[in-house]
C-alpha cells in the first residue's frame, strides 16, 4: 500500500499520541497484583498471644495465622508508643525525621505516604480504626483522605466499645457495637466495593483495643472469670470509664476486661479472614498483624522481656508479628529474622512494582524474607525516644487544623478529645542527640540512657531479657554500634529540619 507523504504524517501523528497516551495515563495494576490488609492492635505486646505462650490469653485466630503463615519472631515497633510506630508504617521512616515525637504529635503533610503510592498505582485505599497521626476531619492536611486514602471511618485517637467515629472527614457519629467488629464490618464493606469496582484493594485497620480504658462483651469477659488469684492482691492504675479521669482498679478485673479486647479483636480477624475466603480473595491477598508497642503497666503479666511500653528495652517494642498470603505463602514459616513496622512500605513497594521514595527510608524489604530467602538482616533498626522541647515553637501545622474532633473516654488537659502538633525544628545543636536510644543489629543491642546508667550492650539473642549487660566486656563492639548509632541520629535529625523536603 503506497500512503502519501500527509497521510504518513497524520499516521505518524496517531502513533505518537498514542505512546505519550501511554505514557501520561496513571498505572493500572496487574490481574496479579496483591491486595493488602494492614491490621495493627493498639497497645498489644508480644508476648499477649497464644502462640507466643501467654498463660491466659485465648486468641485463636493469630494462633491459626502464625501456625499456617509467616511468623515473625523478632518483629518490633519503631517507636515504643503508637502515633510515632503509626507514622513508620505510613512512610518508612522513622517519626523523628517528621516530627512525630510522641503521642498526639502529628505527621507532616509533605512526607509520602504508602496510600499516595498505592493510589498511584491503581489500588482503591481505605483506612478504618485508629489514625493518631492528626485530626481525621476533613480540613486536616494530615487526615487518611490528605494522605492518599479515598475512603476512612476513623478516629483521632482511640475507641472503645459503640465508638463515636468521622466518616470521610465528617461530623463524629456513634456506630453501635463492639469497637473491633464495627470496624471491620466496615472494612468488608469497602473491599466489596473495590472489587465490584475491578480494583485491587489496600486496607489499614487499626484497632482500638486493646488500649486502655478496657470494657468487653459479656460473653468475652466470661472467658476470663478464673484468672488467679495472685492478681487480686495488686491494684493498678488507669482511667476510669465512668470519669474518664486516674483511677486504681484491681489488677485481675482490669486483666478481665483487657484480656476480652483481645479476644474479640482477635474474633474480628477471622471473620475478615472467612469474609476473603468467601469472596474468593483470600488466597492473593497479603494480611500482616503487629502491634504499635509492647505491653503498658496495666496489662503487664506474662512478658519475658525487660521494660514496658515507652522504653526502648524488647518489652517496650517487641510485638507480635505474622503475615499470611497463601498463594505467596503456601507452607508455614516462622523467621528470626530482625523486622520493623518501618519495613512495610518498602516491602509493599517491592511488591507492586513501584520505585521507593526518594528520601532517607528506615525500612528495607522483606520480600526476600517472604520467599524463605533472607537469614539475616544487614542494616540496624534505630530506636529513639526523642527529647521534644526544643523546637523553635513555631507551628509546622496551623494550630485551628490540628484540633481534633472525635471525642474518647479519657481526658487529657480538660478534653475529651485530642490536639495535636508538629514544630519546625530548623537547627541541630548537641543536645537534640539525647533522649533514650537503641540500636539494634543482627546479634547486639546497644542501649543508651534507659534507665539513666548510660550505656548497656545486650546479646539480644542470647539474653533477649537484656540482663547482662556486656559493656565492658565487649568495648569494640559497643564503640561501632555507638558510631552507628550517632550517625543515623545524624540523618534523623537532618530530615526532622525539612532539608527532605527542599527538593520537591
């Protein structure tokens, strides 16, 4: 066929508009891809499982998860609290280079978010539960919505049972029901959305429990009628449900009620697993379980570990860990491999095919962890108590957007709802290396300022109780861990004054 010179370039025309088509249209996910759930108790330590031996607990479901899927033995929070470890999932970074010190310390809107990307490459993204990483409502530049989620049902900070939630960034409305339940009947609903609308789904499902104040069914707390009778001779402290202010309570009625949040938490996964199962989308879809943070003083019972929750010892941020994705997964695993929240977003990254931010990230894939093929992880994990004060003052967030509106049962400074805030920081001067710190590597942990002795060298896995402490033993070993240590601070600090930023 003999086309003329015009005809040529009206087809050559067509052929490169087509490709610049190709080129600008945003990515479209593969009949392949995996969809995703995040699942993340709130105040659930390591040890408040059956699998990992509790002497109590009932939690049948994560049982059946780490016994068919991937347990991970040596899973840790980034941070010893939950706004802090919430943000290292969001972004896989850890808090500090974004400002979130500590609880009701919000993120910045210019980090990139794990929903941003996901998003971006075609998955519908909904966050249901717990966000405590700034206000939920609308107007926040921080909400699930601003940070890439297209649907949310969430609250601020925690809930408990009947939780008073936004939906979307709405006014807050009482959903009745057990606070688990209600939020993964609300998580079923948008997958069948998602489905219904062809696209792969990623789902963040925080819960509320088992954070204290504690309240449960009846049925739940039946099941923990007979604890012993040790745990009536001690009184703990924690707020009140009726006065939402300090109260002591008896050690084995306020178990009673934790140990029931567990369990219908744990009830809540399986009927998310068997609600996958019978859509047919069990079997390609990634579910991954941790806790924010290790046990506080009001549950603490059975944890071999050293400290509680805000200590960087194991206690504070070993949590339980497990991954089950059967068509990735096929036969049980368990791994001793070191693992953080932080390395969620470069895992998922991996996965779907798409590039890391480009920033200083604090997680690494476990891609190859998930195929049996990682022994050892190469790179520390960082873990830092940052000293907050000594900002400059000024608010990164203005102050009228960082009101929270989702009201709790606890009061903090006469509200019973949150505030939050993030300051530049926009000056590193010695005194901001303080605070209590940790770095973790293969076999060692160093430890600095815990507990106000200075410096402690643990065998984590020898002597994972951190006992013995092998400072003057082994003084090479802490001298490189302490260089490390002091360089990644270094980097830390550095983004936590915005210089990330100055490139977008």
């Amino acid at each position: 066929m003999n086309l003329t010179r015009p005809a040529i370039r009206i087809r050559f025309s067509l052929l490169l508009f087509a490709m610049l088509s190709a080129m600008l249209a945003p990515p479209s996910c593969s009949a392949e891809a995996p969809n995703i759930v995040l699942l993340m108790g709130d105040d659930h330590g390591w040890d408040e499982t059956g699998y990992n031996g509790h002497p109590h607990l009932k939690t049948p479901v994560l049982d059946e998860m780490a016994r068919t899927g991937l347990r991970l033995d040596r899973f840790y929070s980034a941070h010893p609290s939950c706004s802090p470890t919430r943000g290292s999932i969001i972004t896989g970074r850890h808090p500090i280079r974004y400002g979130t010190h500590a609880p009701n310390w919000s993120m910045r809107p210019e980090e990139i978010s794990i929903a941003q990307i996901l998003s971006d490459a075609g998955y519908s993204c909904g966050h249901f539960g717990k966000w405590h990483l700034g206000p939920v409502k609308k107007d926040s530049p921080t909400s699930p919505g601003a940070m890439g989620f297209h649907e949310w049902l969430s609250h601020d900070n925690f809930f408990e049972l009947d939780p008073i939630l936004s939906r979307n960034g709405g006014p807050p409305e009482k959903i009745e029901g057990e606070g688990s339940q209600v939020i993964i009947d609300e998580t079923m609903s948008f997958i069948s959305r998602a489905k219904k609308g062809g696209k792969p789904f990623f789902t963040v499902v925080w819960f509320g429990s088992p954070h204290e104040p504690y309240s449960g069914l009846p049925e739940d707390l039946a099941l923990y009628d007979d604890l012993p009778e040790e745990y009536q001779k001690k009184k703990v402290k924690l707020t009140s449900n009726e006065t939402g202010k300090p109260t002591q309570r008896r050690f084995d009625k306020v178990l009673r009620e934790r140990f029931a949040e567990i369990t219908a938490m744990d009830r809540s996964i399986g009927v998310l697993r068997e609600f996958l199962k019978k859509e047919g989308l069990r079997d390609n879809t990634l579910v991954w379980y941790c806790g924010d943070n290790g046990v506080p003083s009001s549950g603490r019972v059975a944890t071999p570990f050293r400290g509680q929750k805000g200590l960087v010892y194991e206690g504070g941020v070993r949590v339980p860990g497990v991954i089950e994705w059967p068509k990735r997964i096929p036969k049980p695993m368990s791994s001793e491999v070191n693992s953080v929240t932080s390395d969620m977003l470069p895992t998922i990254c991996e996965l779907i095919g798409s590039p890391l931010p480009k920033r200083p990230l604090d997680g690494i894939s476990l891609v190859p962890l998930l195929d049996g093929k990682m022994k050892k992880r190469l790179s520390p994990i960082g873990f830092w108590n940052y000293q907050a004060g000594r900002e400059s003052g000024k608010a990164w967030i203005d102050a009228k957007l960082q009101e929270g509106t989702t009201p709790l049962v606890k009061f903090m400074a006469g509200r019973l709802t949150r505030n939050f805030r993030n300051l530049h920081h926009p000056k590193i001067v010695e005194a901001d290396y303080g605070g209590a710190r940790a770095l973790l590597d293969d076999r060692y942990k160093l430890v600095v300022d815990a507990s106000g002795s200075g410096k402690e060298l643990f065998d984590i896995r020898k002597d994972p109780a951190e006992k013995n402490n092998l400072i003057k033993t082994h003084p090479e070993i802490a001298a490189e861990l302490s260089r490390k240590l002091r360089a990644w601070q270094t980097s830390v600090l550095t983004s936590l004054t915005g210089a990330d930023y100055e490139s977008d």
